[in-house]
C-alpha cells in the first residue's frame, strides 16, 4: 500500500492485563472506536509506528507526481491535460495534509523530506514503476488509486484523529481518481487497434506491481498485529488484496481486457478470484532500491530540493526583513 | 471581419495554451509542495482560458474545428502567441518573472475586453480577469519576496528580468488585427494599455529592489506568427505528439 512493511515494537501485543494504567485507558478508548488526539499521552511506540506509517504515505504522495507527471505535457487533449494536472495536484495537496498530520506529532516536514530524499524513509513500491505510454494514466488511476482506495477506505476509521481527517478529505478525491482512471481505460481499450495494445500492455505491466501494493501476506506478522490493535491498520494485506482483485477481474473483462493472469478464476463457492501471487523476490528487489525508476525518483525530487533552495532561502529572508521592518516601524 | 477576429482570439488562446503549458512543466518539481500547488492552480485556470478562447475562435472560423484541433494540429506558424510565453522555464525565479510581466499586461487587457462589443468575448475576459487577478497577486509577491531576499535570490530575479525585458515591448504592439478590433469597439488599442502597466513594473520592481532594464528594445514576431522563437517547435512537438501520431484515434 502506499505505507509498506510498517514496522511496530516488534514485540508483539500486550493484553489489556499486563498494561499500565495509562496504557490501558490508551487501549481501552482504543477498543472503544474512540480517537486519539495529538495532546493526548499515546505510548512511545504508537506515535513512532505513526510517524513512520504517514510519513511513508505523504512521501508517496509526493514521489507518486513523478510517474502521472511525466505524461501532463504529453496528454492529448486539452481536456486530459487538465484532468490529469488536477489529479497531480490532489496529490501534492494530499502530501500537504499527511505531512501535517505528521507534525502533530512532534516531527516536523523537513525532518522527513531530509530522510526521503537520503533514502532512510521509504515511498510504495508502486512508483518505481514507468509511465511509457498515455494508456499507463488510465491504468495507474484505475489499479494504483484502485488499490490505494482498498486501504484509505478503512483508514477513515483509524484510531488517530489527525490522520483519520485527513484520509477522509484523501478519499473523496481518490474516488474521482479511479474513475478518471477508468474512463481513460474505457477509451483506450474501444479506441483503435493502437489504442487496445497499450491498454492490455499498461495492465500487463502494472497489474502484478499493483497486487505488491498491499504488501506481503501479513497474517502471522507481528508488526501487523500490533497496529491492528492500534487501529492504525485496520485489514490484513490479504484481505485487501483480495479485495481488489475482486473488484478488479469483473472490471478487466467489461473493458475487453485480459488479466495477466492464467490461473485467475472465479471460485463459485466462496464467491472470490483464486489469483497467482505476485513475484515477491521482485518487490523486495524494489524496495531495496532497485526497481526500474528508483533512482530516477530519488534524483528528481533531490534535485527539485537542491536546486529550489535558494528560492525557499529567498523568501525567508524576505520575510524576516518584513518582520524587522514592521518592528522597527512600530 | 471573421479573419481578423479568429486570429484575434488565437492571440488570447495561444498566450493561454502556451504559458499554461510552459507552467505545467513545473508539475513535481517545484521548490516547495506550496508552489507545487499554486503552479498547477495557474496552469489548470491558463488551459481552461484556453478551452474558451480557441472554442470560440473556433466557433467564428466555422470550419468544423474545436479547441482541441486548433492546440493539437496547427503548426509553429500558425501560433499568434506573444514570444514572452514560449521561453523556457529557466529557474524558478525566470519562471516567476515571466508570469509577472505576462499577469501585468494579461489582467489589464481583460479587464478592457470586459467592455467588449462582443459579448462572447467579454464574458470569457470577465471569468478569466477572475483568476488573474490572483496570478498577478501571487507572482507580484513572488518576485518582491525572491528580488529582496537574499543576495543570491536578488542576482537571480535580475537576471531573469534582464533577460525577459525584450520579450515585454510585443505586448503593446498592433497591427492590422487591432486595427480591425479597435475599429469594432471589439478590443482596446495595445498601446493604451502601456502607461499602467509601466508604473505596475516600476512600484513591484522597486518594491524587489530591482533594476527596471534601461534598453526597451522589443523582438517581435509571435503574435502575428511571422518570427516565433526555436523555442515554440521543441514545445509543439512534445504536446502535439500523440495527436499527431495517432490521428485517427479519439482520447
């Protein structure tokens, strides 16, 4: 998902029993649906996992402009083009909201630009992958935002207020992702015979990277479980991967699409797709750095920090003589 | 009068198309997520101006052209934008620059085609004088803020107007089109627009503690199409591309 392989204490979830009192009032309110505020005293290891699982989340906000970016002065009408500026826009905008709720608790966003761009953060695995041609704004919107959608949904729900918020205000406009997304898809795939190609080569290609999105089965994890207590995840991997691809196949077949996927098939019984795992050794590979644009990514956005720092500098500058001047004045 | 009114509104739809597309390049890469933000704010108003005033350039052709058509399959000659708009980026400070002296001429010409004879065109300027309004605000304070900054921001922002300043005298130019708009109580005379935007310049440009270029020697050539910079065609090729790859496609 747009947070991947979140670790927590690592040691596993205490009972209500062994809790100290202000632990377990924590955990009680918790258990409660009840929300945690950023005043309210939250264990070491909550704020932490947090901090990691939204910084992560606005980092890829942030990093996934690049890919859609990279076709905005491409798209090919007017109409696109402002559809997809916008859309590229939400994101930035969304990266602006998580980086906040981040600050409330006690980091601030330049602690976490600093360790997106040395490499010590990490953003999902997804946006590693090249946008090659128009086909791929359609398929990134319906699989990416698809699969994000999966997790932010539930996310609504989550035990930190600041992060709940936003992902309420993330969601509406995730939804009007996908189906731009989708709508990009259907043109393509009943476009011309050029046009179908690299619609069923841009699910080839992003269809196995968007089932990694969810990460690897966590059902034994105790990271996992840790945050499932915490409310800060509220399903497992699987079962959002399931999710998705159960939404997914039904939609592939209306666009006269094919799933690259030979052992895809609907279970009669139990109503869900039996479905090929994706290649985990790949995804790992990815996260490790290497998968087909991270270094292009990492560059980019190190540039863009680099070679904006005199206008960030500038304006400070300009600010504190305002400052010194209206003090003086006064 | 149906000619010079096509090709007036291709000026204003081109100005549009073009520093719409130049901004968008920014898209990902600005210096902070704020100006990420704001500059996608201009674009997306500059493409939306665009889809109106190319509409109705259209329109007034009639010849079974839309918006699209025009952006998408008209060749570097064809364009009737100001050579101010299709200079590259540069930094961000030439990029600012350039949004300031182009909002500085653009909001005071829509305010006068409010007053149109046409009504078409007096509506589309007074939606479009909306949002100008705001990227005259912001790339104002932007080149105050970056001009007295520090020693290196001010260095920058004076070499960007240096640079830009004989792309500035275009805007005030006219022709026979003009002419023709004037005639028709249609559009304002550019050279009325001259003495405000002058003392604009002046007040944001003292206020950035930067040098107004003392030479206003003014190149020439895009609004009437006769001489467009290099600059134009690298840009056409990369935005008409899949258009003109795939003609007989609909997107």
């Amino acid at each position: 998902m747009y947070a991947q392989m979140i670790k927590s204490t690592g040691q596993g979830v205490k009972s209500l029993d062994e809790m100290e009192p202000e632990e377990r009032a924590f955990q009680e309110r918790i258990d409660a649906g009840g929300k945690i505020e950023p005043k309210d005293w939250m264990p070491e290891g909550y704020r932490k996992n947090l901090i990691r699982q939204i910084g992560q989340h606005a980092h890829s906000e942030i990093v996934g402009q690049l890919p859609e970016g990279n076709w905005i002065t491409r798209a090919p009408t007017l109409e696109r083009k402002a559809i997809l500026l916008a859309k590229v826009q939400d994101e930035a905008g969304h990266g602006l909201y998580l980086y906040c709720a981040a600050e409330t608790l006690g980091v601030t966003r330049d602690d976490l630009t600093r360790d997106l761009l040395s490499g010590k953060m990490k953003y999902s695995s997804i946006f590693n992958y090249p946008t090659l041609t128009w086909a791929d704004m359609g398929a990134v919107g319906w699989l990416v935002d698809g699969a994000a959608i999966m997790n932010q949904v539930p996310l609504q729900r989550t035990s930190y207020g600041p992060y709940a918020r936003a992902m309420v205000r993330i969601c509406k406009e995730e939804s009007f992702h996908q189906r731009q997304g989708f709508d990009i898809m259907m043109k393509m795939a009943n476009g011309t015979e050029a046009q179908h190609k690299m619609a069923q080569d841009a699910l080839n290609r992003f269809w196995f990277p968007s089932l990694m999105m969810f990460g690897p089965s966590d059902a034994e994890s105790v990271h996992s479980a840790q945050s499932m207590a915490w409310k800060i995840k509220m399903n497992t991997n699987d079962e959002l991967r399931q999710k998705f691809v159960d939404q997914t196949a039904p939609q592939a077949a209306y666009l006269g699409l094919t799933i690259p996927d030979d052992t895809l098939k609907l279970n009669e019984e139990t109503g869900h797709y039996t479905f090929a795992e994706p290649d985990w050794e790949e995804f790992f590979d990815v996260l490790k750095g290497n998968g087909p644009c991270n270094t292009e990514r990492l560059e980019a956005r190190n540039k863009a920090w680099d070679e904006g720092r005199w206008v960030r500098e500038g304006l400070i500058a300009h600010a504190e003589k305002k400052r010194s001047r209206k003090m003086a004045a006064e | 009068m149906s000619q010079p009114l096509f090709e007036y509104l291709c000026r204003m739809g081109d100005n549009a198309l073009v520093l719409g597309h130049r901004v968008s390049e920014w898209c990902g890469v600005a210096p902070v997520l704020e100006e990420d933000i704001a500059l996608a704010n201009v674009a997306l108003d500059l493409i939306g101006q665009t889809q109106l005033w190319l509409g109705l350039a259209a329109e007034v052709e009639g010849k079974g052209r839309d918006a699209d058509n025009l952006a998408f399959h008209r060749d570097v000659w064809d364009f009737r934008n100001l050579l101010l708009v299709e200079q590259p980026n540069g930094d961000f400070g030439r990029t600012m620059m350039r949004q300031f002296l182009f909002d500085g001429w653009h909001l005071a010409q829509l305010q006068a085609l409010m007053d149109s004879s046409n009504d078409q065109i007096a509506a589309i300027a007074e939606k479009s004088a909306k949002e100008v309004t705001y990227h005259l605000e912001r790339s104002s304070d932007t080149v105050i803020g970056l001009g007295d900054g520090t020693e290196e921001s001010h260095r920058r922002m004076q070499s960007a107007v240096d640079r830009l300043w004989p792309y500035v005298g275009e805007m005030f130019l006219s022709d026979d089109v003009d002419q023709e708009m004037m005639a028709h109580g249609i559009a304002p005379d550019p050279a009325s627009l001259r003495a405000g935007y002058d003392t604009l310049v002046a007040d944001v440009l003292a206020a950035a503690t930067l040098k107004r270029p003392e030479d206003d020697f003014a190149h020439k050539g895009g609004k009437t199409g006769v001489r467009h910079t290099e600059h134009l065609g690298h840009m056409l090729t990369q935005m008409q591309w899949l258009q003109r790859s795939y003609p007989d496609a609909t997107w």
